[in-house]
C-alpha cells in the first residue's frame, strides 16, 4: 500500500499475510504525518500494531519528515544503515528517543525485521546514501528503488528475482527540458544523481524484466515534470516491446485471482509469439502522489 509518493512525502506499508491474526509490517520511509498514517490504515481496517519497524531509503525530507514523531509518539524501531543514522544526528534528530529507536541494518545480507528478510542496496542519488531495499516474505520478494539518478546492476539483479517491483518514473524528458525548473535543477534532476526519467525506468524494466514478474508500481511522479498517462505508457511500451500483457491496474487486497476493473487503462496485448515475455502478464500501476492506495495483494 501506498500512502504518499512524490515530492510532496513518501510513505510504503508493506505487510505480511492479513488473513492471519497475528499480522505485522514494515514501513518504508516517514513523509506522512501520524494522523495521515493513522487514516490510511485505518481505511483498511488496520491500526498502528499493523507495522513493527519503519526503513528508511535516504535522508531527503520527503522521506523522513516525520521521522522523529514516529520514534517519539509510535517509539517503532527506526531501521537504516549507519551512515543514515548518524545523518540523523546532525539533522536537528538528536533526541534520545531517536536513539532508542534506532537499529543499524547490516550491509550485504539478509536482516530479519518483523517477519521479513531485509537487505539494502545502495542506489546513486544526492543525499548522505541512498538505498533501495528488496524484502523477503516466504518466497515472495518485493523490491523498492525510490530516487535514484540512475539504475545499477546490483538494484537489476534484485529485481529480476521480485514479483514486485516500485521503481521511480520521475520526470518525462521533455516537460522537463519545457518546464519552470531553473537550469540548475533541471541539471540537477536529470544527472546521475537526480532522479530517474520515464525513458529511463523503461529501459530498466526491459532489463529487469523476467518471467516471474507480476506487478510494477510507478512510484515518486514529479507533479510538474510528469503525469500518469505519461509515465505509465512509457513503462507499458517496455513491456509490450518484450511481448508481455499490461493490466492497467494491479488487483486490490480481497479481489486476488480477479481482474479488478481497469478504470479505463487497460492495455491490450500486442506481444506476439516470437517475443520472450509472450503468455506474460504484468499489472502496472502509477502511484498517486499524495493520495494512498488501497492495499494490494503481493
Ligand atoms: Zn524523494
Ligand atoms: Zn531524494
């Protein structure tokens, strides 16, 4: 589920299996305020037991705004690399119950947290160090890869063994080029360490891609750089190329084995016999900037 995604804040709550009682999950990032959180879980029917830990991808304040009001008022284990943490410190969170929350996670391996195996990869953007993270349930992988100036082998070879994939699809080359950015933002954006453009996150999934692949959300659209159709036409164009049916609209939580309706985005199959992805099916969804989704079946 998200609850943000964009400039405006970022927040991800993964969980583990609802129909069990004994449910948990993680947050990815903190750019919702308590209350909103609050809201958007209990929307669907979950309260704040519904997640044990909180990861955090990087130190931009789109996704850590609310960090120490999580720490402080939720006191949920703040899990980040070292390098993150001692950011922290330096910016305005050293507060003791910032300390208490805090947990290292390791680099190179698995972390167990909540139920989950966890492991981080670092990803080139402009902030103290940023990563992406791929999450291990069963044998179900998810992968998330928010701000990034561009794609590395090591966030492909996660990908490529994820049923699910967030991926940011940032900016469309032109509106960019076309837009209000100063030249020194634009430069700033599209570099190596900016943001990753709709051609860009394309390329990746036609690097990524591989049979297992069931869903690809479209994450942290620029509001001025960007829209919907643009962002999710590119990535559908990627998989078309490679032969691989495009749902428009990834089935929400309680409708699983059914199509959900496609709100009129469905994109029919052109793949044909020849091409890899040909029998392949991938739901693509991109995500609302402010507003949260309901929660989807993984
Ligand atoms: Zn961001
Ligand atoms: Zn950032």
């Amino acid at each position: 589920m998200s609850l943000s995604s964009g400039s405006a804040g970022n927040c991800y709550y993964l969980g583990d299996d609802l129909t069990g009682k004994a449910h948990c999950g993680v947050l990815i990032d903190a750019g919702v305020s308590v209350r909103a959180l609050k809201n958007a879980l209990q929307a669907e029917g979950l309260d704040m037991e519904a997640f044990g830990a909180v990861l955090v991808t990087h130190d931009h304040w789109d996704h850590v705004r609310n960090l120490a009001s999580y720490a402080k008022r939720l006191k949920k284990p703040i899990w980040a690399t070292e390098k993150l943490h001692s950011a922290f410190l330096g910016r305005g969170f050293c507060y003791p119950f910032m300390q208490s929350c805090r947990r290292d996670i390791e680099e190179g391996k698995w972390n167990e947290i909540c139920g989950f195996n966890v492991r981080y990869f670092e990803v080139p953007h402009d902030a103290t160090q940023t990563v992406g993270y791929a999450i291990a349930y069963g044998d179900r992988k998810f992968v998330i890869m928010t701000d990034l100036g561009r794609m590395t082998e090591e966030a492909l070879s996660f990908a490529r063994q994820a049923e699910t994939v967030v991926i940011e699809s940032n900016y469309d080359d032109y509106m960019l080029l076309h837009g209000p950015y100063t030249q020194e933002l634009k430069m700033r954006i599209s570099q190596g360490h900016g943001h990753l453009s709709n051609a860009e996150c394309a390329e990746a999934i036609k690097a990524f891609w591989h049979p297992g692949l069931e869903r690809i959300f479209l994450c942290h659209l620029s509001e001025n750089n960007n829209t919907h159709e643009k962002a999710t036409l590119s990535a559908a164009a990627a998989l078309e190329s490679l032969g691989v049916e495009v749902i428009g609209n990834p089935a929400p939580s309680g409708t699983s084995g059914l199509l959900a309706e496609a709100s009129g985005s469905y994109i029919s199959h052109t793949g044909s016999a020849s091409l890899p992805g040909s029998g392949c099916a991938v739901r693509l969804l991109a995500l609302p900037r402010t507003s949260p989704t309901p929660l989807f079946d993984l």
